[in-house]
DNA sequence: TGTACATCAGTGAACGCGCGTTCACTGATGTAC
DNA sequence: TGTACATCAGTGAACGCGCGTTCACTGATGTAC
C-alpha cells in the first residue's frame, strides 16, 4: 500500500516465483511418487495453479526444467563442501562430525537429494550425463583435498582418486539410507556410526597402503 | 514335421515365449532409453509384436512384470555369488580374479544391472522395496562369509555388517562405471584396477580395527 | 507528473495422439471317453 | 485310433482420458517522452 519500491516490482517478482515454484513442484511430485520421465508438464502446472502453457513462459522443454534441478541440487551442495573445506582442521572427531553435518544436510535437502538419486540413473540421458560429470568433478575436487593430508601428500593422482571415488561410493550409500526414511524427525544416529566407521577403517588402510599393492 | 513329442507342446511353448519376451522387451526398452514408469504397456507388446490384450494374457498389470524383472536379476545373480563361495579359497590374487569375474558378469548381463540400478530408486515403490529387501540379504550374506575369515573372527555382527555394506557400496560404485559404458568390447581393466585396489584398501584397514573405535 | 506504447506472464479453447482397459471373437492345442 | 468338448493365447474394434503443443487473446507492469 505504501510501498511503491515493492509494488513496482510485483509483475516480475511473480513471473520469478512462477519459474521457481515449477521446479519446486516437479521436486515434490518427484518425491512423492514418480520418476521425471514419468513426470507430465500438465501435472506440474496443476500443482502450480497455472495453465499449462505458462510453462512455456519459463522453459522450452521439460529437459530444460530437469537439467536446471540438477544445477540447483549441486549448488547447494557445493556450497555445504565449501564451508567443510574451510572449518577448522583436525579436531580428534573431525570424521564423526563431518558425517553428522552431511546427514543433517542431506535430510535438510531430501527433496534435491531424491531427485539425484533418482535422476542418475534415470530415463533422461541428459540428465543423468549432466550428474555424472558433476559427481566426476566432486570427486576429483576430494581427491585434491586427500592430497593435502601428511598421510597422503606422496600418493599418486590415481591412488587419490581411487580413496574418493571409495569415499564418495560409501557416502552415496549413506544418502540412499537417509532417503529410505522419509521422516523428517527419523532418528539418523545408527546411521552416523555406521557411517563414520566406513570412513575410519578406509582411512586406517591409508598408512599400510603401497606396502604391496605398489609391486603389481 | 516328424518330431511329435515337439509340435505337441508347441503352442504352450509359444506361450512361455510371449512371456519371456514381454520380459526381454521390457529390459531391452529400458536399457534403451526409458525408466521403468516411463515404459507403456503398448510399447512392450509392440516390441514383441503381439497386440496390446495379449499382455493381460501373462501379466495383470506393469507392476508384476517389473517384479518379475527383480526376482529374474537377482537370481543370476545369486548364483553367480554361490559359485564364487564355493571356488577354492585364498589364492594369491583372490582379490583380482573376483573382481574380473564380477565385471565380466556384468558386462555379460548388463540390461539386468542396467534395470536394477535405474529402478532401485525408480518411480515405482513396491520395485523399489524389492530391490532394497534382497540388496540387504546380500548384505547379510557377505557379512557371513566375512566373518569366516581368521581376521575377522572376533569382529560383531554390527562390525562385519558395516564392512560389507561398504564392499557392497564400493561394488555398486563400479557396476555403475561399467554401466556407463554400453559397448559389449569396452575395455574394463582400468576398471578392475580401481575397483581392485579400492576392495585391498577396505581390506588393508581391518587388522588395525578396533585399536581406537572400540574406546567410543 | 501524465500519456502513449511495448513487453510479456498468464489465459483458455482447440488439435491430434498414444495410452490402459473392456469386450466378444477365433482357432489351435490338450483332455476325456 | 477317433470324436466331442474345454482351455486359453492371441485378436481387433472400441471407449474415454490425459497428454504436449498451437494459437490468438488479455491485461498488468515497465519505459520513453
């Protein structure tokens, strides 16, 4: 009412929320039962309350829409990684609180994190290609972050690269555990332990590492 | 023409092979592009080359042809695990020669892996349950035969049961590389390398287990 | 500040299409006598 | 061995439905003067 500033921008402020709340929907019809491809554009605007040609004012093509998830999904996730990278090295329970803030978070985004599981295995090529390289680019990024470790700072790239591909594998079976409960108040505490032990005995091969494997 | 016994039988063979082939034709549409619950009825008799009516002859609905497909892919796969636990123990390279046997067989059934990991967080629940109920009865096994080994022992049920949902995290980690890969003669030995070491390294941290763990 | 015009998100009717499912049918095979 | 009947896999027409996409439209907001 006496706001001209946000008034003035009103128009547009719905036309965003309109584009925004067409992937929400997609995400919570994904959630709720189908996979993408089994997905229809129309049961996506009946979820927004728009007609269905509106989406055309937002996105050429349902693919369009998907590949747009997969961004938002690793965003955010991104993000979380960053923030990891730079807390405080080394504390003695550093494993066991790292998992506790990756499950929280997983559960905080099980909407984005269904939907990559979902996805990358999913009916639509394009997006499972677009989540690969992402996962790819995630785990070359650890694999990085190994090397600067006093334990790990002689290995090879490839060795790396192995250890977080072995980590990412474990903490993608620890996301498909998470999703399985779809509660949000689900007690996630067994899971924690189980696992921060996958990554306590991965990390307790590390010191015996080369003593053979290196000859062959 | 001369083989009684055969043309007897003829037309309910016939009709064992519709079966079969509605099956095939569904695994095939899959691995090709669709997801499970992206697939129509009409699309697999079409496929088979009978008309739409014929599939209610075989199944009432797509749901019992998709658990069929479940049940199909995890009895090869069984036996694939029987015979390994029945080969002769501890040979030098162990390791290696299970892990070429695995991919191999992979390669050699990948429409069935193919599905398996599409569906096991597809669109359709009762699939997706199946799939879960005998991923954790391998789980349960493999914690079993592990247990049989002089290093593991003494380890807990809960202990063995973490290292082998992180072999069987690892192991589905490389059936998804291998699935990425549709062609018959791709090469897997780098493959088998990663996939190898990643299995010695899970291996190398059991003797120093429970040296810290066993305290929290 | 006021007016005239451009932009563009959202509308609603209409289209042709492939879908799952029903139904009454056909005709080959299996079974009883 | 021959005949009469039952079974049942496969047929083909028909149905109503939700789908993606087109089109010309409306009317609120943003912009130029």
């Amino acid at each position: 009412m006496g706001r001209p500033q946000k008034t003035h921008r009103t128009r547009r402020e719905k036309s965003v929320n309109t584009r925004q709340a067409l992937r929400e929907a997609a995400l919570e019809l994904i959630d709720r039962d189908n996979s993408f491809d089994g997905l229809s554009l129309r049961e996506i605007t009946r979820e927004v309350g728009v007609v269905p040609t509106t989406f055309y004012r937002h996105y050429p093509d349902m693919e369009s829409l998907g590949l747009e998830l997969v961004d938002d999904s690793f965003r955010t996730l991104r993000e979380l990684l960053k923030v990891a990278r730079q807390s405080p090295v080394e504390t003695d329970d550093r494993i066991r609180r790292s998992v506790e803030t990756f499950v929280t978070y997983v559960r905080a985004n099980r909407r984005h994190f269904q939907f990559l599981a979902r996805e990358r295995f999913g009916g639509v090529a394009a997006i499972r290609e677009e989540i690969r390289t992402e996962v790819r680019l995630l785990q070359s990024e650890l694999a990085t972050d190994l090397g600067r470790f006093p334990v790990l700072n002689k290995w090879s790239t490839d060795d790396l690269n192995m250890m977080a591909g072995l980590m990412i594998s474990a903490m993608i079976g620890i996301v498909e555990q998470v999703l399985v409960n779809r509660r949000r108040e689900h007690d996630d505490s067994a899971l924690i332990k189980v696992a921060e032990k996958q990554l306590r005995l991965i990390l307790l091969g590390t010191p015996a590492w080369r003593s053979k494997p290196v000859t062959d």
